[in-house]
C-alpha cells in the first residue's frame, strides 16, 4: 500500500510538472540520437519566437513550419550545444546581425522555404560569422518571388562559412556565383538543381549556363555537382572546366529548350582521362524536334572517362557505337566500369546479340548492367518492341553447346524487355566466369519454349523469365539453379497439363527458394503437392490465374506471403481457411491476398463468412465484394455484421427445402408406385426385354374371333340380339356367342377355356347373377390368367350400375386397366356413345415395345 501511495506522489510532483512544462513550451523534448543531448521538437506549433526555455544541453532544434518572420539578435546564444537547426518553412524576411549569436558548434543549418529578398539589409554581410564550424547549409526559396527582377546571392555573408563542406543553393535564371564563393574553400558538395525538403520540391530557378557561371569554384575541389531537373535554356559546352576534381555529376531529369543529348555529353570533355565515381545522366528531354544523330552516344568523350558508375537510361538513345567502345587497348571507360544502366531508352546499338557477351567480357571489372525495356516506338501509353529476329537470324544455327564469356565479377543483369528477340532455346547454354552473378532478368525478351538447358549460374539467387512464351518446357530445366531463391514465371503461358504432371518434379531442385511467382498464367487447378518439397518458400504469388482450389501449404512453415487476389475463386472452403490458419500460427506476419475474386455471400459460404469475421490473418483489406443469392452485388462486411440474422435465414431456407425436399420425395415415389401399378405388365416386359428376352404380343391374324363375350342367361336375349347387330352387323367385329358358337351339352368350363383361346379380346359382362352362377370364380380366375404381359389389355369388363361390387373381386378389376372397364345401366336403352366406347376397347392393338 505504502508503495503505491509513493508512486502516485512520484507521479504528481514529478511526471505531471514535466509533462506540463512540455506543454507550455509547445515543444517536444527526447534523445537526441545522432549528437547525444537533446532533440527539441518545435514543428507546426505556430510560435512566431525561437523558444527560450529548451535545456541547455539541447544539439538537435527543429522549429520549421512555424511564423517566425524575423529572427532577432541572440535568439540562440542560450543554445551553444546546438549542432543540427531546422529553421525551414517559417515566412523570415529578415535576419539581424547577431541572429545566430552563439551557434559556433552548429554543423547543419536547414533553412529553406524562406522569404529573404538576398539584400544586405535583409541578409546582414556578417550574420553567418558565428557559424565557424557549419559543413551542411541548404538555403532554398522559391525564387518565382524574384519573377522580373534580378538578384544576387548574398556570397559574401556566405563567404564567412569556412568550413563549409555541403551548400544547397538558390539560383535565379541568369545566376553568376561571385567572387565571395571562392572562399568556400572546404566546399565539396554544390547543389543547385531541384531539391525535396520535407516531402515538399523546391524548383531549380536556373536557366542559362554560361561559361563564368561556375568560375568561383574553380580553385576548390569540388567533388560532387548536382543540376537534377533545372530547365535549362542554354549552357555553354565548357562550362564543368571549374570543376576538374569533380567525382560524381548528377544531370537528371534536365529540360533542354536548345539542346539535345549529344551536346550534354560532348560538356563531359574535361574529365578524359580522370577518374570519377558517378555520371547520372538520365531523362533529358528536349524541345528541339527529334532528330536521329541526337540520340546517338558515340565513343568520345565516355570512353576516355574513368567512371565506375554510369547512368543514361530514359534517354530515348538509339543507337550506341558498341564497336567503339569495345576496342583494343581497352578504353579507360571500360577498364574503370562497374556499374552501367541503359534502361528503358530505344537501343539497337551496332553489335548483333550473339557478339553482346564478348563486349560484356571487355568490361571485366563490371558488376551490374542494365539493358532492360528498350523501346523503339511510344505514343501514349502504347509501346511496342522491335520485332523478333530477322530472317537471316532465324535461320542462324547456333553452336551446340553455346558459349557466353561473362565478366567474371558481374553480378546483376538485366536484360528485360531487350528489342532482340532471343528465340527458341534449342540449344545448351553455357556462361563461362559467371561465378558470381545473383540476378538473372530475360523477361519480355523474346524466349520461346525452353526445350535445352542453361550452365555456369550454379551461384544465381534471382532469375525471371516472365513475359516469355514457355508452354514447352525441359522439367530438367531448372536442374542447374540449386541456388536460387527468387523465381519469376508471370505471364509465360505456362501449360496447365505440364503443371499438373511434371510440376512438382519441375520445381523439386529448387531447395533454397523463397519466392516463386506464377502470377498471370491462366492456371485453374494446381497439384496439390506441388509445394510439398519447396520448404523454403516465404512468398507464393498465383494472383491473376482462375485458380479454384489451393495446393496444400502445411510443410511451408516459413511462408509469409500468399497472393490470390483476381482468381476464380467463390469461396474458400473449410479445409483451405484451416490450412491458412495453420500457416498463420507459424507466421504470425502471415500476409493473404484475395481481392478480385467472385466471391458469393450465400448461405453455401457462412463459414467462409464467419472466418472472415474471425481470422487473425493479414488480409488486403478484408472487406471483399461478393454476389448474394438474388444477383444483387454486396461487400463481405456487409453480410458478416448481422451473421446471427443471415444464419437463421439460412436455416430457415435448409429447413424449408429439407421440407420440401422430403414431399417432393415422397410425392415422387407415389406416383413411382403408382405409374408402376398403372404399368406393372408393360414395365414388367420392358424389363424383360433389357435382359435379353424377347417377348412379343400375338396379332389378331392369330385368333378366330375377335370378342368372346361370357354373360349369363338373364343378358342372353341382349347379347345375342342387340349386343350382336351393334357390334358384328353394324361394326364388324366377329363375336364368339355361347347360344350360337358352342355345341349344346358340352362341358361349358371346356367350351369357354376354348372360347378364351380362340379370341382375341374377352368381354365379361358383370352382373348380380353371374355373381350367383356356380362358375363364376371359375371363370374370373380364368379371365384374371388371359392377361399376360403381352395381353394387358385383352380382358373388358362391363358392369351393371345396379351391381353392389363385392371386396372378393378386387384381384379381378385391380388387374384390368381403367379404359377396358365400361360401367352402364343394362335396363336403360343403350346409347351410340355406349357401342362406339365397347368396339374401340375391343379393337384396341396391345403393347409392342
């Protein structure tokens, strides 16, 4: 108790005051890093004064987006620890002269976005004095203030910083840098190009180079020259002379109005035969009209420059005179090389590929190259790339096996997007001395169809070939890459049949791979082992296939990517967002991608849904569009903030077609049972048909009568009179009649058996007294077995309306068929619909099928 109660006391008296002082200061205080005391924070606290209550010990101040208009005299004398000020980005007009009283241990000064009209008054000749030990000072305005009127750079209050080593500068379009700046003789950085102070570009305000321009520096060694994105009218062709000890130049991005690339090179002149470390010579664009001889890069003055770095991609450069360059002796270009890019310009140079190697070996100290995207032709945002080989080429027979002599200390290359289209690899390649190159790039180059092998890369980490058209792939291929840890296939066509058989095998020397891009391939079904000997993969890319399903991922313990998005995915089921989740416990950084597929919000993915809601995993946003079941477009997050409500309405929706379901069922097998009680004979010899025999009904050729019609004494006048006239007078159906046919005094079982065989139809006339008669069972039983299968419908029953049906003859009507029961009054006068119905039944044709 007594222990807290002092820690609340602690926090009163000591902590609060703090916190409160930092406050009133308006400044946030902390540990200065980089210099050791401390780092006061004033930035965007709309003081109009330098605070004057920081600690003593304070080395790093920052109070730029403020309103500081003026600073007075001894605003920092309290300050004298203070190496590092960030006064930029306050509206000062004005400097006293002892504004920077007591900053002799200052080193960086950042004082841009300042409003100083560069006059002695505003800028006093001595205010920089104290500054003894400033190497860094960035002095950067916007000089649009200065529209219409020169002005002059305050070089002799600059003057006064003797050891000043870096000096980003203001210039206005026709600047001059006086004589005050040759004092500057510890100065080995100069700035004047387009520069970035927090997050915001301050524009180069030169525009015209003359041959003076620079003449101040040329007693000092300046090392570095930087003129990035100026807009330069003119400049005069010896205007670097003051910089002979120069080691790196920057001339980026640079807006020619009356100058062309030819001319920006031939200023490198002075440096033949010196040594430098950089040359950025990169996007010059030009307002002259597009002529082909300035875009040529010609063997002088480059080659006779030692320079370890050089940078002239985004050129538009046509031609380059290879042929000059890779001469004996060996130019100092060459020899000094290590780093060259000539990215992303129009090249066709005038050496064919097959001789590029033996040019790359010249530069035998050269360590990363880049040819990449060289196109021919732009509008807009269409592109195309030289054509692919000519003829002649194409029917070039390389030599078997292909040898490449590469710089033995290369170690990057890229030639993506070369205009030189590489063809069919139909023969082995072999790189001799490429010990040590890592990054292999051919993409977009031309390649077609790996069907041989590449040799000498045992040591590459990086290579891709996407772009390319490899649907015919050696699975030996990549054999020769036990190294490698990144592996691009995006966009090569890739055969989903070859995937799905040779896949694993494919991929299966790879040990040590970490990436693998499959991206844009059209790929719907992967193995699901295709990953199971990968162990080292931590990123898989398959977005932008049509992939439905995903391969198993629970031997890549390491894996912390997986990229999705834009497949054909509807869902993800249950055993995939387990084995998702599995991957993520073993990388808690586990990162998925899933955007752009179809996905459904139906009830068939609740559970999808709900893990969406749940996942610890790292998803692309995790609010996804997806399509419910009336069509109606939705998001994810949509449906999973009332999933309590969509799971009772999908409950609802199983229980109801459950019900549903299980009526149709039912309703299904009754009327199955009750066509097949309707057809039982038909089905019956269907089936028997299907087994092999054959059973067909006898015709009516076969039998002597057409009818036999079995009644009783009491029907006898009817049947033998009117009965007879209706149906064999009058229709011509030839009735079989016991008072006409049978002999008198037989045996009327045997003469009706008889009768029955000899007739093609039986019509059985059912009343009260054949009920009575002794053979009336008799002759039921024998009515019930003349219907066969092939005779279903050979038995006709008439029956009296006055007749009360026994239960004891339902075997006899279940067996006959509903048309060939005919119920009529027989003491009511018999009607044409009456015989019309009787001769129809009896002429009926039976079953043929």
């Amino acid at each position: 108790m007594y222990s807290q109660k002092a820690g609340i006391v602690f926090v009163l008296l000591v902590v609060i005051p703090m916190f409160t002082k930092a406050l009133v200061g308006a400044c946030l205080l902390g540990v200065d890093m980089q210099y050791g005391g401390t780092k006061a924070i004033c930035s965007r606290t709309g003081i109009s004064r330098v605070p004057g209550n920081l600690p003593d010990n304070t080395t790093t101040l920052e109070i730029a987006f403020n309103n500081i208009e003026i600073l007075h005299d001894n605003e920092f004398q309290h300050l004298k620890h203070l190496r590092c000020l960030d006064i930029s980005f306050n509206p000062i007009r004005k400097l006293h002269g002892l504004a920077f009283n007591g900053l002799h241990n200052l080193l960086v000064l950042e004082f841009n976005a300042h409003e100083l009209n560069y006059t002695d008054k505003s800028v006093p000749l001595d205010v920089f004095s104290p500054l003894q030990s400033l190497t860094n000072l960035s002095f950067r305005s916007d000089v649009s203030r200065f529209t219409g009127r020169p002005f002059d750079l305050p070089h002799i209050a600059l003057a006064r910083l003797k050891k000043l080593r870096h000096l980003n500068i203001d210039t206005g379009p026709n600047t001059v840098f006086k004589p005050g700046f040759s004092n500057l003789t510890e100065l080995r950085e100069l700035i004047v190009g387009v520069t970035l102070k927090h997050g915001t570009r301050i524009e180069c305000g030169l525009s015209n180079i003359t041959r003076q321009t620079f003449d101040s520096f040329s007693g000092i060694p300046v090392k570095l020259l930087q003129l990035n994105a100026c807009r330069l009218h003119n400049f005069d062709k010896n205007y670097l002379e003051p910089f002979p000890h120069l080691k790196v130049f920057l001339f980026n991005n640079v807006h020619l109005v009356n100058g062309n690339l030819s001319m920006v090179l031939d200023t490198l002149r002075v440096f033949e035969h010196k040594y430098m470390t950089e040359i950025g010579i990169n996007e010059i664009m030009t307002s002259l009209p597009y002529m082909g001889f300035d875009r040529r890069v010609y063997r002088k003055p480059l080659s006779e420059i030692c320079v370890t770095k050089l940078d002239l991609s985004s050129n538009l450069i046509s031609i380059i005179d290879f042929d000059g360059f890779c001469t004996t002796p060996v130019p100092p270009l060459m020899k000094c090389l290590r780093r060259l890019t000539l990215a992303r310009n129009r090249l066709l140079g005038k050496v064919s590929l097959s001789n590029l190697p033996l040019c790359l070996l010249a530069i035998f100290n050269i360590e990363e190259v880049d040819l990449s995207d060289q196109k021919i032709f732009s509008f807009a945002k269409y592109i195309s790339l030289v054509p692919h080989k000519s003829r002649a080429d194409s029917q070039r027979k390389l030599p078997d096996p292909f040898l490449i002599f590469a710089p033995p200390k290369l170690s990057y290359l890229n030639m993506a997007a070369l205009p030189h289209g590489i063809g069919e690899l139909d023969v082995d390649i072999h790189f001799i001395l490429a010990k040590k190159l890592k990054y292999f790039n051919v993409s977009y180059c031309g390649l077609y169809n790996l069907k041989r092998k590449i040799f000498g890369l045992e040591n590459l980490e990086v290579l891709d070939l996407s772009g390319n058209s490899l649907s015919i792939i050696n699975d030996t291929f990549l054999d020769t890459f036990p190294n490698l840890k990144k592996l691009r296939l995006s966009n090569v066509l890739l055969d989903n049949q070859f995937i799905t058989q040779s896949g694993k095998r494919f991929f299966s020397p790879l040990k040590k791979l970490e990436t693998l891009d499959l991206c844009s391939n059209d790929l719907v079904v992967l193995p699901n082992d295709l990953f199971h000997s990968l162990v080292t993969l931590q990123v898989i890319n398959l977005a932008e296939n049509k992939l439905i399903s995903i391969p198993d991922l629970n031997n890549l313990v390491k894996l912390s990517s997986l990229y999705l998005h834009h497949n054909s995915f509807t869902t993800l089921r249950p055993q995939y967002t387990d084995m998702l989740d599995k991957t993520a416990e073993n990388n808690p950084n586990f990162y998925l991608t899933i955007s752009g597929n179809t996905f459904t919000c139906t009830c068939e993915a609740f559970l999808f849904l709900l893990w969406l809601d749940e996942t610890m995993i790292k998803l692309d946003g995790g609010n996804y569009s997806c399509i419910e079941s009336t069509g109606k477009m939705t998001f994810t997050k949509n449906v999973s903030g009332t999933l309590l409500p969509f799971h009772r309405q999908c409950m609802s929706s199983f229980l109801l077609n459950l019900t549903i379901g299980g009526s149709s069922a039912m309703l299904v097998t009754l009327m199955a049972a009750f066509v097949f009680i309707k057809n039982k004979m038909k089905l019956k010899l269907m089936l028997l048909r299907l087994i092999g025999q054959n059973i067909y009904p006898k015709k009516r050729e076969e039998f002597i009568y057409d009818a036999f019609i079995i009644y009783t004494d009491s029907m006898s006048s009817w049947v033998c009179n009117e009965l007879r006239n209706e149906l064999e007078t009058d229709r011509g159906i030839k009735l079989n009649l016991r008072d006409r046919d049978h002999i008198p005094g037989g045996s009327q079982a045997e003469d009706m058996l008889e009768a029955m065989r000899d007739s093609w139809k039986i019509v059985l006339i059912l009343t009260v007294d054949f009920l009575k008669s002794d053979l009336a069972y008799f002759t039921m039983c024998n009515c019930l077995s003349s219907i066969t299968l092939t005779t279903p419908h050979r038995l006709i029953v008439i029956i009296d309306d006055r007749l009360n049906i026994p239960s004891n003859i339902d075997f006899l009507l279940e067996a006959v068929t509903e048309n060939n029961i005919v119920c009529f009054d027989l003491q009511q006068p018999f009607t044409w619909e009456f015989w019309k119905t009787l001769s129809v039944v009896i002429k009926q044709k039976e079953i043929s099928v």
